[in-house]
C-alpha cells in the first residue's frame, strides 16, 4: 500500500485585524449536513457560502457562471461544455477534463465530470471548501469541492414562475411547485426550466452566425418522506438534463476580437447533444448525537459531438454511467469532547466511446473504447475540542482504486487495439488544528493530502498501448484565519500545494496521450471580507495571488507555469437596497480581475489579464412581483477563455462579449 510522504514547509504567518461591530447571530459556517458546525472540518478550513438571493443577484444561473461569486475560482470549458478547466489555488485539471481538479456534488452525490457544467435549477446555497477534502466527501478532489444544495420541499407551500430575455435571442423560462402533498408525512417538489445564451460566432462556410451557444431543458421532481414526531426520513430526486450546443468554435489565437470562425471552407457547423439522467435515493436518521445518512445515486448520460477538425470531420458519440453508495454517520448538537464523522464509498463509471473521423465524405479512422473505473473507500474524521479555546481535528481515508480498458481502431486500413487493468491503494490523511482568540477571531493551521486515481486514456491515441498512468498525488499546507462580528465577515489564508506524477496530455492534437509528466508546486495568499458599512448596503472584496509552476523533475515542463492557473485575480462588489413609494430598488455593481495566465504546458499560449464590469438594478414591484435589468460586461472586454497549438498555428475560443438583459420573477404563494 503507498502511502505518501509529508513535505516539509515552513509557512509565515497570516495576520487578521480585527474590528469591533454590534453581534450577529448567524455565524459563517459550512452547511451542509457533512459534518457538525462544531467540527474541525467546517471551521479549520477556507471555504464559501452562497445564497440563493446571492446567486440571482450575481446573475449565476449555471456553475460556469460561480467564477462571480466564488473567490478564487477559476471554471471554464476546453472546447465545449463537456471538457472543465477548474482551478484552485494553483491546483489545476490542466487539460486533463476527465478529472478536474475541484468535484462539484449536488446534495452530496458527485457528478460525471462531463457534467460538471450546467445549468441550476432550484439552488438553496452553494458551498465550496479549498484544499483536499478526502476525509470528508467519499470522492477524493485535490484543490476542493463545490457543493450544490438544493431546495428540499416541506410543509410551507412555495412556487414562483421566472421569465427573462437577453442579448443575442437568448432567454430562459422556469417555473417551480414545492409544499405538503400530506402534511406531516409526504412533501414534493416539482421544476422546469429552458435556458437558451445564444453565441454570435459565424461560420463562413455554411452563413450560421449564432455559434457558440447552449440550449438547455431541464426537469426535477423530488418526493420527500418525512412523518412528524419521527426519527428518520427518505427522499427520492429524479432529474433529466438535455442540452445542445453549438461549441467547439475556434478564431486564430491573435485575433481574440474576431467573430468569423478559422474553419476549412464546406466545413458544418459543430453540433453537440448532451442528456443527462440523475436519479438519488437518500435516507436519513437522527438520534440525541447521531445522524446516520445513505446515499444510493446513478447517473446516464449520452452525447454526440460533431466538429471539424482541419480538413476532417470527426464525430464523437459516448455513452456514461455512474453509480455511487455512500453510508456515513456524524456526530451532531454541541456540548461533546469529540465530533466523528465515519463513511464508507463506492463508485463504478462506465464510459463507452465511439469516434470516427472522416474526409470528404470518406472514413478515415474509427475507434472504439471501453474504460471503466471504481474506487472503494472508508474514511473517517474527527475533532477534539481540547478546551473552549482549542480544537484539533485529524482523518485519514483508506481506498482501493481499479480501471480496465479495451479499444479497437481501424487506421490508414490497419486494425490495431489494446487491453489491460490496474488497481492501486492510497491511504490519505489530514491535521488541523485552531485557537479562538476570542469569541470572534479563530486561527487555524490545516495540512491535507488529496490525490487523482490511476486510470487509463479514455481517448486512445492511433496505436498506442493501453499503458496506465499512475495516481497524481498532492499534499497541501495552509495558516488561516476567519473572523466575523456583527456586519463583517472576514477570511484569509496562505497556503503551499505539492504535487507529484502530475496527470498531463502530451503529443500532437488528435494524437494526445494522458502520461505522468512530473511535479508541480503552487503557493499563494488568498483573502476574502464581506462588510455591511450600513443598513442595507453591503461591500465585497477579495483577492488571491497564486505562483503555480512545474518542479525541476518535470520532463517536458520544466520550470513552467502551470495551465489554467491565472497569476492573481480579484473582485469587489456593492449591494444596496434604497426604499422608495414604489418598492425597493437593489443596485449592485461588480468588477472582476482574472491576472494573465497559460493555455498549455508549454506557455506559448497567453491571456493576458483583463477587467469585466457587471451591473444589476431589481425593483421589487409588489411582495410578489421583481423586475430586474443587467448588463454583463459592460465595456465589452473581448478575452480568450481556451486556447490550443494545431501545428505551428494557434487557436482560441473567446467570451461572448456584453450581454444586455432583463428578467422578471412572480411568487405565486
């Protein structure tokens, strides 16, 4: 069994000062049920919470959109909607799509990375926590995880219809029923939802001049069982997700301003359908200490993606499925010496590929791959609460990973495939340990491993050979320190990540393989305040620097930054309400900095850094009725957001440019 090696660092401490305001009940928390408030875990760590009014305020209505409102995110896609660039805190997918660097769960089942983009339905808050969380949530993620909770019905009748239009014939429509089907026993929920952002990319070859964009239509039904006066509860969530877009549109690299694709004349438009269905069974019981949780979840998805590429037309059906098992038990309520949290995992995934490229009408190469994967695991965390003052907190997760794989491709008339399996163990652990130096102020020093599974390219490459790669592992240290009192809420950190047998595409496009190339360190300062200066108007800003680099022993990347990893960024924003005879009026205005950062491992592709400006003005017309105008990227900065090397010649995708719109919301109870 491997076990890693902790890296020594020596980290310079962090300094809050701390201000004196009226107090505040509400106390910044993590939220959801994975642990007690009281626990380590929720308070020696880096993390975020936002709500729903937060969410609509900030204009997120798909997680490609958190980058708003999630300091120190970074979250796009490599092509098309179905391939994530995440990163954080100088941890990055770094082209590797198939497992991004931070897993986004909804209500605590994790979604196929080929689903981590898309759009949100019926959102309570979205938390996410920064570094490793291995001992926490059953799937390991190396720089963090995001964490959709969604609104659970119960015995308050709720339900409201939205509606808005947007620049480039774009709109969206939604309307949701939640409340008692039988009071006092059996609660539903039921959602609906068309997004459509339209893009303004133009194919010379065909007149299309709306590429670029997504449609998306999506359907939730949730039933929860929840009798009064009992113990226990069960819940079933049913989704349907289907999606077409229109991506993987490409300008040449320096001409970021263009609109006119760089494509082969007579070359279609690309085409991509995406549909995902979600099913989750869960059930709960609370005892005096204890709440025991299960979670049965399983995923299907099937796209067909369509593109050209140079002179071929490639075409690339695949097939997902997921299950997931998890059964945990925490500790709950307060007064005890020790919080525990205790959980055992599984996860199966079953990927099924299909690709074929074509040339003028002719087939030119055909593969088919079958890659399944599965991690068992158990994992534990707790925190001794040593005095009133002092908390130390410690876990440790134990997990089994296996893949196989088969292909077969036909080439150039030649017919070549390749079998093989894996499987590995890890055993990972994390420490933290926190002071309150008053009842305000809490410092906390955190060091926690995560780690990326062995696997195999989903994708073969034209005669390679199923050759596994091995496991990507990291270790990452941080001092931090969190404080809030009356209006202000404030958190700051300074934190090194090391990561080893770093998992990174090499080769020509088309002919990529996925391989170890190395070690990586990332270190940083990230800080984040939240400050009501006075009633009913609030002031956000936060700001991160992060230096992300490839170690000596990197072969192919020696001394280069890590892709994906912009150099800093920052953001502010201002939230008001203003009272007026005719309802109140909710201005807010943002400004967002993302610092200059790399396309590839090589850093021949650069973005350099750039500014957009958001507006909102919402008037709450009745107690039922709000109306709200905005304008996204009000001066219209044009930048790169993916950028590859074909040859000697580069290429970009590029933002959609100022986005005008309006949109209106009427509560219906």
């Amino acid at each position: 069994m491997k076990i890693m090696r902790l890296y020594p660092l020596a980290l310079t401490g962090v300094f809050l000062s701390s201000c004196a305001f009226a107090a505040q009940e509400d106390t910044l928390v993590v939220t959801a049920s994975k642990q007690s408030p009281y626990s380590a875990s929720a308070n020696n760590v880096s993390s975020t919470v936002v709500t729903a009014p937060e969410l609509k305020d900030a204009g997120v209505t798909s997680t490609d959109k958190l980058t708003r409102v999630m300091p120190g995110l970074n979250l796009g896609n490599n092509g098309s909607l179905l391939f994530p660039s995440i990163s954080l805190r100088g941890v990055s997918s770094a082209q590797d799509f198939y497992s991004p660097a931070v897993t986004v769960y909804i209500d605590g089942v994790p979604q196929l990375a080929t689903n981590t983009v898309q759009a949100l339905s019926d959102v309570e808050s979205i938390e996410m926590l920064r570094g490793p969380q291995g001992t926490l949530y059953g799937k390991s993620a190396q720089g963090g995880i995001i964490n959709i909770v969604t609104q659970q019905p119960d015995s308050t009748p709720r339900g409201y219809v939205e509606g808005g239009v947007a620049s480039r014939d774009g709109y969206h429509g939604k309307i949701n029923l939640s409340g008692p089907i039988q009071d006092g026993l059996l609660y539903g929920s039921v959602t609906l939802l068309r997004q459509v952002d339209s893009g303004a990319m133009t194919n010379p070859a065909t007149g299309s001049d709306n590429l670029g964009g997504t449609k998306s239509s999506v359907g939730n039904l949730r039933l929860r069982l929840a009798p009064d006066d009992q113990p226990w509860e069960t819940s079933l969530a049913l989704t349907e997700d289907c999606t077409r877009a229109t991506q993987d549109t490409y300008l040449p690299f320096g001409d970021a301003k263009n609109r006119t694709l760089e494509i082969a004349a007579g070359s279609p438009d690309p085409t991509l359908r995406r549909c995902t269905h979600s099913q989750s069974l869960s059930g709960k019981y609370t005892t005096d200490n204890w709440i025991f949780s299960l979670i049965g979840a399983w995923q299907q998805q099937n796209y067909d993606r369509t593109f050209p590429n140079g002179t071929l037309i490639a075409d690339m059906p695949e097939r997902w499925n997921q299950d997931v098992q998890e059964l945990r038990a925490a500790t709950h309520g307060a007064g005890r010496e020790v919080d525990m949290v205790f959980g055992l995992y599984r996860q199966n995934t079953r990927e099924k590929l299909d690709l074929a490229y074509s040339m003028a009408g002719s087939p030119f190469m055909k593969s088919n791959a079958n890659t399944s994967s599965e991690t068992l695991a158990a994992y534990s965390d707790l925190t001794w609460h040593l005095t009133d003052r002092i908390d130390l907190g410690g876990g440790l997760r134990v997990s089994h990973d296996k893949a196989e794989t088969r292909y077969h491709q036909q080439f150039s008339g030649v017919n070549v495939g390749d079998s093989n399996s894996v499987d590995d163990d890890q055993v990972l652990g994390q420490l933290s340990a926190s002071y309150l130096l008053n009842t305000d102020w809490r410092v906390y020093t955190r060091v926690a491993q995560g780690y990326k599974p062995t696997g195999f390219n989903y994708s073969p490459a034209a005669g390679t050979q199923a050759i596994p790669y091995s496991a990507e592992k990291s270790i990452n240290y941080e001092i931090g320190s969190r404080y809030q009192s009356g209006d202000v809420q404030l958190q700051g950190a300074v934190f090194h990540t090391h990561t080893r047998d770093m998992q990174l595409y090499s080769g020509p496009v088309g002919m990529q393989t996925l391989s170890n190339a190395g070690s990586a360190d990332a270190s940083g300062v990230e800080m984040m305040l939240k400050w009501q200066f006075v009633p009913n108007w609030s002031w956000d800003v936060n700001g991160t620097y992060v230096r992300s680099e490839f170690s000596g022993d990197s072969e192919s990347y020696q001394d280069k930054r890590v892709p994906f990893v912009p150099r800093y960024g920052a953001g502010t924003s201002l939230n008001g309400l203003i009272d007026t005879s005719f309802g109140a009026l909710m201005p807010r205005l943002a400004f967002n900095v993302v610092g200059p950062h790399y396309f590839d491992g090589d850093n021949a592709l650069r973005q350099g850094t750039y500014t957009t400006t958001d507006l909102r003005l919402s008037w709450q017309a009745t107690d039922r009725v709000n109306i709200a105008g905005y304008v996204d990227n009000v001066f219209d900065r044009r930048y790169r957001t993916f950028g590859f090397m074909s040859g000697t010649a580069g290429y970009a995708q590029v933002n959609e440019g100022r986005t005008v719109g309006v949109d209106v919301r009427v509560d219906l109870f």
